[in-house]
C-alpha cells in the first residue's frame, strides 16, 4: 500500500473514526456507524465506499447486512499505525464508541465458519 493512499484515505474525520471504531469492534455494519458517529446513513456508506477503494477496508454480506472490516491484507506497517492510532486516542473515539454501546437494536452476527 502506498503511503501517501493510506493517509489520503484517513485524513478525513468520518473516516478515521469509523476505522477506528471498526479496529476496535472487529467489524461494523453502516447502521451502527451512523448511530455512533451520529451522520447521516449516505455520508457514512459513501466514506465505507472510499474506505474500501483506497483498501483499507473488506466487507461481506450477511442477509440484509453488509459488515466492514479492516483489511486483513494492509501490510504490517498500516496495521500497526491503526492499532496505536486506536490504542494512543481513546479520548478520541470514546463518546462515538459509548454511543454504539448504547444503540439499542445492532444487528446479530452469525458466528463464522471460517
């Protein structure tokens, strides 16, 4: 991944908190970043869209749901920028994280065969 792609692709605020949350959820569906992040759903699917271009993130499909991850292809180096970005600026992410905590209604995941 090209360095300069990565940092393009997180130096917009929507983005960088939902990689973040994303990060520390494991995955996330559009709807439970729009109850965190408080954006409208076509803002949020529209930066998951850029998110995904740039690869920083993969999805799957789960009946109605689409989940985001991060990719488990980003080399070692932006993986690591991710977890400390996470880990370093919890006062960061925190009142969007409390407020998925609380969202009532989040979609159930099936466990993974794989």
């Amino acid at each position: 991944m090209n360095p300069l792609v990565f940092y393009k692709c997180l130096a917009d605020d929507t983005r960088l908190k939902s990689v973040l949350l994303i990060h520390w959820e494991g995955e996330l569906c559009v709807c439970e970043l729009t109850e965190a992040l408080e954006v409208s759903q076509p803002k949020v699917s529209r930066h998951l869209a850029q998110l995904r271009e740039c690869g920083l993130l993969k999805d799957r499909r789960e009946g109605q749901w689409i989940y985001y991850q991060v990719s488990p292809s980003l080399p070692a180096w932006a993986q690591t920028v991710i977890g400390t970005t996470a880990e370093e600026n919890q006062d960061f992410i925190n009142p969007h994280y409390q407020r998925l905590c609380n969202m009532g209604d989040r979609p159930e995941r099936k466990e993974q065969c794989c």
